[in-house]
C-alpha cells in the first residue's frame, strides 16, 4: 500500500502563493482545495488553475466540488482545459454538495434531486472526457453530438468522491475510482472500505486497494472552532473532537497511523484556524508527513 499525504489549501489568513510554492518545495504530494459557496472560500477552478500554475510536480484536485448544479459539458471543458494546462496534473473529486439549504440554492438545485442528477452527471463526464461525440438524451440533461476538445492528457480521470452514508457509500462503489472521508474515525473508515468493496463487488468492477483516504484537520490549538466541533458531533457524537481533529503535529502523526492501520493511504491535511506562521508550520507537517509515509511504505 502506498501512503501519500497532500494538504488542503486554506481560503484565508496566509499568503496564497508562498503557500503553494512552499508546499511544492516541501515535497508534498497533491494540494487540494475546497468547494463551498456560502463561506470565505475561493472557487475551486479558479483556486486549482492558480495552483496549477505555480507548480509543476504536485497533482491539484477539488474535495470536494459539487457537481448537482453543474452543466456537465462546461464543466468537462473546463476541467479538461486544467489539466492540459496543469500536464496532467488534475484529480478530480465529486460530491452531492452540504447539507445546507442555501448550498442548494446557489446551485439552483432541490435537495431531493441532488443525487439523481449526481448519477446522470458524472457518467456524461467520463463520456465527454472519453468519445469523440456524446449523443445523451436523459432526466436532466439532452446532448446531441456533443464534443470536448482539448480532451484531458489520459482522456479522462481517476474519479474520487466522497460521502459516508450507505447510499453514498454504494454510489461510490459504483461509479467512483477512489474515496475521500471526512470527520469520521477509523473504525467507521474501515466499516466504509468493507462496504464500498461490496459495492464494486455488485457492480462488477473494483476500485484499487489504495485509493481509499481521509481529510484530517489540522488546528495547532486546544480550543477548537465550533465548526470543527459540529462536523465531529453530526458523524461521531460520541467521540471526543481532538481524536479526528489534530491538534499538535504529534496528534497529527498519531491519527494519521490509526487510520494507515484500517486501510487508507490517501490524506489530505487541512490546516484550520489563526496561525502566525502558516509557511514556517509546512516544515513540520512536512517532517510528520515524510514519517508517516516511510513507516508506512517500507
């Protein structure tokens, strides 16, 4: 199992592009960036073509951007566009978007819709990524002859997505090539890879045994942020914040083990919170980065 670990870029308090270039120069393996409409993040097309074009050895992905809402057609073009740009450098990942009423307004979707556009949707990327011409007459979305030129560097992507409960979990067995968790502890992360492999199984199809990871957040102070907080009580609320949410790079290394030892081997660290210093903090979580991968690879 090959462990990698990226970071999440954060949307305020730090010097974006110095944060960028230092996490390149670091070592890290990805930068990932955030997709929420009604909070201080940026667009994450916007986000990850300027990450794009600061780097040239660190993949860029969106954890997750919410495709309901989207017309598949731009989207492909645009995120096929990123990646010649980028030399084929994207990883996409897709979700249903928050839970939160005014998530789904911004995108001019119903709730209870959501996922059966998610389902028309993202087999229509693949396609457009993939054929020469897209004929698609569906619930949601009618294409005749349509085509995407350029196309992206392979033709198309491994697609990740992300999602806990068995519905998602089934939905991503079936149409995802990776997972991404968030806010749950190992043992629900290994209770999900069982349950996702089921999936694939059902499917017939699989998804490699490395492409199974988590978001950890990484706030260096006791006192967490409500924020952080509600998301661990809404999917573990028996468990203590400061289990998931790390707060010391010592807490960081030890969650990271916890969760390489049920079975995931992607992460994203997602520093939170004021910091003075976010630069000089990347060495630290570079050097926890670096311990947790040659433990776990050797």
């Amino acid at each position: 199992m090959s462990v990698r670990v990226g970071l999440a870029l954060p949307a305020t308090g730090v010097d974006l592009g110095a944060f960028v270039d230092e996490s390149e120069r670091l070592g890290f393996d990805s930068l990932w960036v955030t997709e929420r409409v009604n909070a201080a993040t940026h667009d994450p097309v916007v986000a990850m073509t300027g990450a794009a074009a600061r780097t040239s050895r660190m993949k860029i992905g969106a954890s997750v951007m919410v495709l309901p809402g989207r017309q598949p057609a731009l989207l492909a073009k645009a995120l096929a566009s990123l990646d010649v740009l980028s030399g084929g450098r994207l990883l996409p990942a897709f979700g249903l978007g928050l839970p939160a009423r005014e998530e789904h307004q911004a995108f001019g979707v119903e709730a209870g819709d959501r996922a059966a556009i998610f389902e028309e949707a993202l087999p229509l990327l693949r396609r457009l990524w993939a054929e020469d011409e897209v004929v698609h007459h569906g619930q949601w979305f009618t294409y005749d002859r349509a085509r995407i030129d350029p196309k992206p560097v392979k033709r198309g992507f491994p697609v990740w997505m992300g999602g806990v409960t068995p519905r998602e979990l089934d939905r991503v067995g079936r149409l995802a090539d990776g997972w991404l968790a968030a806010f749950i502890g190992p043992a629900r992360v290994e209770a999900a890879i069982a349950a996702i492999v089921e999936a694939t199984d059902r499917a017939g199809r699989s998804i490699d045994d490395d492409h199974y990871g988590s978001t950890i957040v990484y706030h260096p102070d006791p006192d967490l942020p409500a924020e952080a907080k509600a998301a661990v009580a809404r999917l573990e609320p028996d468990t203590d914040p400061r289990e998931l949410v790390a707060t010391s790079p010592e807490a960081l290394e030890a969650i990271l083990r916890r969760y390489v030892d049920v079975g995931a081997s992607k992460f994203v660290v997602a520093p939170q919170g004021p910091h003075a210093d976010w630069i000089g903090e990347l060495t630290t979580l570079a050097h926890v980065t670096r311990s947790v991968e040659s433990w776990a690879n050797a």
